[in-house]
C-alpha cells in the first residue's frame, strides 16, 4: 500500500468518514479513536487524513507511540509538540514554562500536570487561529503515561476550536488514554472484493493456486496481503505452513528476512532510531553516519519525511523484528548512544543508561531514583513507582535496593494501588533496609494496614517504633523521616486520643533545626485547632501565598488539609479544584481525594450542598477503583450532613452507622466521634433535640472542648441550641463559658460569627444581640450561609419570644432565603412557622430583602428569561460554577427559593419597567 489515498482499495467509505471529519475540524474541531488489527490498514488511512488534511490547508502534527519509551514521561508530547517551538515561546511565561520543561526543552521545576495539558490545549487554539490544526497519533498503546493524560485532555476541550484529533491502536491492547466518552471508529478487513483487487493490481503474475492461499492467510488483512508473497514465491515456502500460525508472526518472520539482509551499520542505524523514538533526523545524525539509512529506505523498510525531518518506519512490526534480531551488545551499545545524545533530559538519559545496565550500578540507579521524585512531583506515581523498581534492580548493595522497593510502596500505598504496594513491600522485607528504608517500609505497612483490616493503634506503634529506632538523626530535612512524621500525623487523628498525639508531639520536637513548614502548620491548625490553631494563622498565611506558584502537588494537598479546622478552606478551592483535575485526568487518586473532601466541606458551610454531595459520591467511586477504601468514611460524612440539612433523616443515621460500624473495629475513634455530627444535625431537623443534645454531647461533653477533637468546634452551635431547648440551661451556660475562655472567635470568622450566636441566645441582653447584628451585618459572616441562616432562626425565635417580632421578621427573612437556596427544608419550615408566629404576612414585592449588584441583576435576568447556568456563564464570560454561587446569593436577596420566583420577583422589583432586566433567548 503507497501513502497516496486513491490507490487505498476498498477504502472509499473510510476516506469519504475522513473527508467529512475535516469539515467537522474546520466548523468547531472532532476527535475519531480509530483502533483495529496489526496490519488492517490504520497506519495507512492516517497517512491518507494527512494528505487529505494539508490538500485542505489543515497543518497536521503527528506521532507515534514507542514501545521502548513508554515508562519516559511526556516522550510522545515532545514528538507531537516539536514543530511548534516558536509559537511555544509566545505563550505566557507559565504555559511556556510549563511546556519548555515537561517537554525537555528546558531547566526548571517539574510542572503540574494539569498546567502542562492547559498549556498544551493554548498552544493548539493559538496555533489554529492561523490554520485548523490536525493532530495524528498512532500506536497509542505504547503512549507514556504523562503524554496519554494530556492527549485526552485535549481530545475532551477541542469543541468549538479548529482542532483534530485522531488517534489509532491495534485492537486487543490497552493504554493510559482514557477512550471514555470519544468517538470511535473501528477499521475492519478489506472485503473479498478489495483484496482480490489489491492482489491482481500488486501481483499479477500470482499463479491461480498461489493467489488463493494468499487470499486464505491472509484474510483481508491488506499488509499481510503485500508482504506474504515474497514467502509464496521463494524456495521456503513459508506459507505453505500451518494456518495456526498467528498472522503477526508470519508477517514478523518476513520483515525480519527484509531487515537480515540488510548491512549491518543499518541495520545498527535503525536499532538506534527504534529505541530513540522521535525520528528526529537531527538526534540520530548527532548519534551516526545516516547514509546508512539508504539501503533501508530503498527496501521501503523507513520513510524519511523531507519536511518534518522525521524517520518513520513502514509498520512497528518491523521494529519489533529490528530489537529480536539485535544482539545484547548491539542493544547495549544503543541505548548508551541515545543516552549520551540526551544530555539535558534526564529522566530519558536515565532510562537508556538503565536499559544498558545488566548487573548494578549505583550511579545509574541514583539517576533514577532522581528521575522518579521528579515525575512524582508532576503527578506520575506509577512512572515513580516504575523507576524505583528498576534503580532497585540496579542498585549496588541490598540496603539500597530495599530502600528503594519500600520508597516504592510507600508512594504506592499512599497515592492508591494497594495490590501492587504490597508486593514491593514484601520484596523489601527480603533484604536488609538502612535506615531510610525501613521509614518508608513502616510508612507502607502501616498505610496497608488501615486500608485493609488491620486496627489503627497497631499500625500507630509500628511506624512510631521505626521513628523511635531509626538512624536518621532527627534530621528535619531528611524526606523519609518527613513523610513519615506526615503518616504518624494521620494515624494520630484517627486514634483520636491524647496519648497517640502525645508520642506525635514529642517527636515532633526532637526534629532538628525543626519541622518543616507544612508540617509545623498542621500540627497547630489540624490536630487541636482550639488550642493552637489561631497562633499558626499568620504561618498558614504564609503557605496559602504560595500555593499559585506551588509545584509539588503533595504540599497543595497537605496546605488544603492544614485549613479544614481554622476555615480557610475558600482559600484553597482553586488549588483544590487543579487537584481534583489533575485526578480525573490520570493523576494520583490520593491527592485528588483529599481536594474532593476539602471541597465537599467547604461546600456544605457555604450552602453549595448539590455539588457537596455530587463531589462526595464521585469520590466513593474513585475510592473504591484506586483501592483507597480507608478514604471512603470522609465522604460518608459529607453525604451525611448534607442529607441531614435537607431533612432526609433516616439516610444520614444510616450513613452515619456505616462510618461507626466500620470505624470502631479498626480503632478510628476519630471517624467514630466525627459521626456523631450528623446524627445530631438529623435530629435538630427532625425537632428531636433531646437525641440532638445526647449526639453533641457524645462527641465534646457541654462546658468542654474535647481536645484532639478538631470537629467539636463544627457541634458547639448545635449542643448549645439542644441544650437550651431541652431545659439544660447550665450545660449551655457552660458551653459558652467554655468556646469564649478558648477564644475560639479567633480561629475565624465562622468561629466568630458561632461565638457571638451562642452568647446572644445564653447571655442575651443588649450587648450580645448588638455584638451579634453587627457580625451578622459583616461581609465576612456572609460566606458561612448554613451557620448564618440557622443563628439567625435560633436568635430570631429569642426575639419573638421576647417580643420584638418585628426584629424578629427581619432575621427570620434573610434565614429564610439562605434556607431555601440550599434545600434545607426542616430549618425553611421552622422559619416559615415562625413568621406566621411573628405576624409576616407576605405580599409581593415586600420579599425582596436587598437591592442586587449590576453583574447580579443581569444575571437574575438572564436566569429568569430561561437560561442555563451554561448558557449564561458562555454570555458573560464566567465560569458555570460562578453563576451558581450568585444565584446562591441573589435568591436570598430577593426572598425567592428557586429560579422559578425570578420574574416574579424581578418585577415586583421593577414594576416601572420589568422586560428591562428580562432577557429571554
């Protein structure tokens, strides 16, 4: 088969599919998963969309996967990217960044995946602003993991740009593209027909009994259909064998014939292009005299592109047949010469040198371990993982290798991947570790054991010893006594009790010159917030500045964690939100986790409860698909309360029992305690405030702030409120006394908003309720609309009883809107009966409660005429998700609950002139 279209037979239908898919890039950008058998023709009929594209202007950019750089991270992105390096350089510095580096064309830190798909994605819309641009990519099942994640990104974002994508990979294979969601196109054998003509017009002088049994073996398959009768016509006869022999097999026997008889300085030449990958005629004429390559192309074993100066060979087949037939020094020698041709990309460098090594050696070994922690930092665990394996196998001494195995499990067990951590760690325990090594050893065994069956306190004490006994000097900086400080952090919290926190606490300051700065932060903010918490403020400042720039997507994950308990969770939603991403997109499960929890909390303070509860039963199934089961009770929780708030009381018991039943077996007392907030949050809706009192109470007693229980703060405002309403007027008298001796209105203004709540209705008098208006009145109280809406009811219900409703009417209002945009039903039915109690009468336009901002007006308006979140957020150049939140605050400024009440409400608003602010589509 020739590269031209027209004499492809019996390929009419598939070429007039590709004329159509061009149209389609030009109108708006497509994307075709092409995938079928070795040899049917995929390498052809993309070869055929290339000539076809550039006869219609499209500038195509193309590569191909390699099966010996597979475990390289971007190695295929650099291929396909190349061509444009000066439009490169016109991006903005952090997309060039990000790109000069991933790609290898450039120092500088390890970008975040998501940056480098972002990155990639603007180079292509900016590049098709000239000319729709085409990208081919075949041999997707050797892609490198890194490139996958940023050609499916690309693939899912390339609607409304004049971007293509086509992507081809031989059936019966899988790779690290995710295929989910885009087209695909399976191209099938040639018919009878097309293949009987292929063979008359390639091989006319075929005898009759000859041509058949090529027609037989072969079985459409139009590359075996040119290649077998060479076999027929020679003194072999090859295929004259049995038919059980696999088709591939006959067709790399063949090719490897061809590429016997070739001279051996090219047939070297070829092996040196196979395990360069790229084709780039300018590496491989750095590595070797390239007239060589002439008896290669005139046997059209390669091709050489004039244009793109790349090397391209006819099949991978022939590859395959170059490696087999290669000699181990032959293979040595090669990877030694791509390796020396690769001096500023070191992860690539490291991997050659690993392929030219047999027995150890340290140095290659210490390059990629290198070359692991800096793929992990973007993201890669399993290329991490993958290069520890190997600088274990080639590491000199069994100290090393154990240290490296255990480094392995680690990072597997903590990133998700249980089955494959524990086999690196039995590996390990095989040997002798050094001091190092047994860290990550007791840090992997004790993260499998809390995944698994195993009871928190056991694992607590078998990483606690190795700290205890390890020969690491309390060396702050060492990492592997760092990540497993951040371990013992974990299991601390789950065990809940002084006295796991006390053995944390006590070697946390033998660390020397201290403990770094994420750590050091956490060990205030997380484990006793009330405490120690506001004292760390002005530090967790300091680290929250640095997220924007933040590289290392652990530290983005840990700063997220640092924030839960002192409520500065909305700092860190956009970084949260990368993590979240950069998971869905292939990255590490762990990390994208943890943002999903970070997220669904913050949610369910700020009223965004739809999204809370989407995000936590997403997260179920990714816990569940990573094997990340220890993770699974946080999101629990999540649904947990949202459902409690929304009055489905029997499902947030239930989902509460879960947690318990699966907590207390394993000693996660923390997780147990944690349960208890949704239980008494169900109860409060369902009025029952003696449970609600008896729940709060079970997870921080009244007059006490449980210590190393950070989440009492979140059940303060619900013992208070049961309490009084139950008669226990001394246990909320106490409770308060407790929250302002703690000063917890110093931890944030949620804490301060609570504070001030909880003293109006215990203290009353005019000095609380004045301090409480004007926290309530303060922008900075506005964000918490679930904590704001319910101390407005509770107070509210103070006031009419002591007969000021007209005070009341106006909490009970503003209460009532924030309950009705979030769906919580219990608490908007109490406020409704409190307002017939307080004598509202409702009427027309006297709902609305505020006047609305020019950008919240014509928002109201555009939702009134009809429009999606979608739709409005593509008219005014807003993210969806911000539409949502200023419908979240307009709904309540208008006294409204759903979208339905807008034009209504917007009228009775502008009775002058009510179509002004209407648009309709």
């Amino acid at each position: 088969m020739t590269s031209s279209p027209e004499v492809l037979f019996g390929r009419e239908v598939e070429l007039a599919r590709i004329g159509r898919f061009m149209k389609s890039v030009r109108q708006g950008g497509d994307v075709r998963m092409v995938r079928g058998e070795p040899g049917v023709g995929k390498s052809a009929l993309l070869t055929a969309a290339v000539h076809l594209a550039e006869a219609d202007g499209l500038r195509v950019l193309r590569a191909s996967g390699s099966e010996f750089e597979a475990d390289v991270s971007y190695s295929l992105l650099n291929q396909l990217l190349l061509p444009l390096y000066t439009q490169m350089q016109r991006l903005p510095p952090a997309l060039r960044d990000a790109l000069t580096v991933a790609l290898g064309f450039g120092p500088g830190p390890a970008p975040a995946t998501l940056l480098v798909c972002n990155a990639a994605l603007s180079l292509l819309t900016a590049a098709a602003r000239k000319d729709p641009v085409l990208l081919i990519v075949d041999d997707v099942q050797w892609i490198d993991r890194p490139s996958a994640v940023v050609l499916g990104f690309i693939a899912r974002r390339v609607a409304g740009s004049p971007v293509g994508v086509i992507a081809a990979s031989r059936t019966g294979t899988e790779s690290f593209l995710d295929r989910r969601g885009l087209t695909e196109v399976t191209v099938g054998p040639l018919s009878d027909e097309a293949a009987a003509r292929l063979v008359d017009d390639r091989f006319p002088a075929l005898t009759g009994r000859a041509r058949q049994r090529l027609l037989d073996l072969a079985r459409g398959n139009p590359l075996a259909l040119i290649e077998l009768p060479a076999g027929l016509t020679g003194p072999a006869q090859p295929m004259e064998s049995s038919d059980v022999v696999p088709l591939s097999d006959r067709l790399q026997t063949i090719f490897a014939n061809r590429v016997a008889g070739l001279p051996a300085p090219t047939r070297l030449l070829l092996l040196l292009a196979t395990f360069e990958g790229s084709g780039d005629i300018r590496i491989l004429r750095g590595m070797t005299d390239l007239t060589h390559l002439a008896p290669a192309e005139r046997t059209h074993l390669v091709h050489v592109d004039d244009r793109s100066g790349r090397i391209a060979f006819r099949h991978p087949l022939i590859q395959s047949a170059i490696v087999a037939m290669s000699t181990h020094e032959e293979r040595r020698r090669a990877h030694l010469t791509v390796a020396e041709a690769l001096p500023g990309d070191p992860e690539r460098r490291s991997w050659h040198l690993a392929a030219a090594t047999s027995g150890p050696d340290e140095t290659v070994a210490a390059q990629l371990e290198q070359a692991a922690l800096r793929v992990m930092q973007r993201g890669d665990t399993l290329a991490a993982v993958a290069a520890l394996m190997r600088a274990a196998d080639l590491s000199a001494t069994t100290e090393q290798s154990a240290r490296r195995l255990a480094r392995a499990a680690y990072i597997g067990a903590e990133a998700g991947g249980s089955d494959d951590a524990t086999g690196l760690l039995a590996r390990s325990r095989e040997m002798s570790f050094d001091a190092t090594g047994a860290l990550h050893a007791a840090g992997a065994a004790a993260l499998l054991m809390i995944n698994g069956d195993g009871d928190v306190h056991t694992a607590h004490r078998l990483l606690a010893g190795a700290i205890e006994t390890g020969e690491h000097g309390w060396h702050a900086a060492d990492p592997a006594l760092d990540e497993a400080m951040h371990t013992l952090l974990l299991l601390s919290w789950y065990a809940g009790s002084p006295g796991h926190w006390a053995v944390f606490h006590r070697f946390l300051t033998r660390l020397r010159p201290g403990p770094s700065d994420v750590l050091s932060v956490l060990s205030r903010t997380f484990p006793d917030p009330v405490r120690t918490g506001a004292a760390a403020q002005a530090d967790l400042d300091e680290l929250i500045a640095t997220l924007p720039g933040e590289r290392d997507l652990t530290r983005v994950m840990r700063i997220g964690t640092a924030s839960v308990y002192v409520d500065r969770l909305g700092d860190n939603r956009e970084f949260s939100w990368r993590l979240v991403r950069q998971g869905r997109e292939g990255g590490a499960p762990r990390r994208q986790l943890s943002a999903m929890m970070h997220l669904g909390l913050d949610d369910y303070l700020i009223g965004r409860w739809d999204e809370a509860e989407e995000l936590a039963t997403e997260a179920q199934r990714v816990c569940a698909d990573s094997g990340l089961t220890f993770l699974r009770w946080y999101f629990l929780y999540i649904r947990a309360i949202v459902a409690a708030g929304r009055g489905r009381s029997g499902e947030a018991y239930e989902l509460a029992d879960e947690i318990t039943q699966w907590a207390q077996p394993r000693g996660v007392a923390g997780a147990a305690a944690i349960a208890h907030h949704p239980r008494a949050l169900a109860a409060i809706a369902d009025g029952d405030f003696e449970a609600a009192y008896r729940h709060a109470a079970a997870s921080s007693p009244p007059g006490l702030l449980a210590p190393y229980v950070p989440n009492c703060t979140w059940v303060m405002f619900d013992l208070v409120e049961a309490a009084l309403r139950t008669g226990r007027t001394a246990e909320a008298g106490r409770h308060a006394e407790a929250m302002r001796a703690a000063d917890v209105s110093a931890l944030s203004p949620r804490m301060r908003l609570l504070q001030h709540g909880v003293d109006a209705l215990v203290l009353g008098g005019e000095v609380a309720g004045a301090r409480l208006e004007r926290t309530l009145n303060d922008a900075a109280s506005e964000r918490w609309l679930f904590e704001a809406s319910r101390v407005r009811l509770a107070y509210a219900e103070k006031l009419r009883r002591d007969r000021n409703p007209t005070a009341a009417r106006t909490h009970l209002l503003a209460a009532r809107a924030g309950f009705a945009a979030m769906g919580a039903e219990p608490w908007l039915a109490r406020a409704d009966a409190e307002l017939r109690a307080a004598g509202h009468r409702p009427a027309g336009a006297e709902t609305a409660t505020a006047s609305l901002t020019g950008q919240e007006l014509e928002i109201a308006g555009l939702a009134a005429g009809g429009l999606t979140n979608k739709q409005i957020a593509e008219r005014l150049f807003l993210s969806h998700r911000t539409v949502g939140a200023h419908l979240y605050r307009i709904f309540p400024k208008l006294g409204i609950s759903s979208r339905a009440g807008l034009r209504d409400a917007l009228s009775a608003q502008f009775p002058e002139s009510p179509g002004k602010h209407l648009t309709c589509n």
